[in-house]
C-alpha cells in the first residue's frame, strides 16, 4: 500500500523505523507523479516488507531541503534509514522495482 505523509516528523520516522522504504517526493500538479502513483502501488503489493510512501513536497516544503528534492518526481529508497538510491525526472518502473528487490533480498531473505 502506497501511504500519503503530510508531515516531515512522520516521513522522517518511517525512514528511521522500517528496513526498506520507498518514497516518492512529488508536487500534486506533475502529471508523471500522477501517472506513477498506480505503479508504485501494485508494487507494493509485491513487496509487504517494504513500505511505499508519498508526499507533495509542495505542501510539506521542509522535506525539499531535508532530503534535496528539487525536481519532480523524486524517489529515494532508504535502507535501514540511509538512501541508498535516488531515482529523479527521468527513469523507468523496472529500474524502481530491480532496485526495490535487490534491497528486498538483502534485507529480507
């Protein structure tokens, strides 16, 4: 399940507290935000262990500077609370979800 932050204190804790999570930093206005969101929703379903987040940094402008969102979308996968890889503008699912599973099977088994 993709789950929406709306603010930085709850983003910030579940990069702390979980083992793998992906997030996406977006703005509500970017159409390719919008058109990904159902990707990384049917992913998640693949990945229970993982937690899939999403926040418009538009609204919750701290996360700009807390994490160096500056273009739209952004998504970070954290490992154990660090970003281990940064997907910005221009990149494919697959290359989202080859990432994800690799994290996946070092964490989980």
């Amino acid at each position: 399940m993709l789950r929406n932050f709306t603010s930085p204190e709850a983003v910030k804790e579940i990069i702390k507290n979980e083992d793998l999570v992906v997030a996406l930093f977006s703005d509500l206005g970017c159409n390719v935000c919008l058109s990904i969101t159902p990707d990384l929703e049917e992913m998640s379903q693949s990945y229970a262990k993982a937690q899939f987040i999403s926040a418009d940094v538009e609204t919750i402008k701290a996360l700009v500077g807390e994490y160096m969102v500056f273009v739209y979308p952004t998504i970070i996968i954290f490992a154990q609370g660090k970003e281990t890889k940064r997907f910005e503008r221009v990149f494919s699912i697959g290359e989202i979800e080859a990432t994800v599973s690799r994290f996946s099977e070092l964490l989980f088994g």
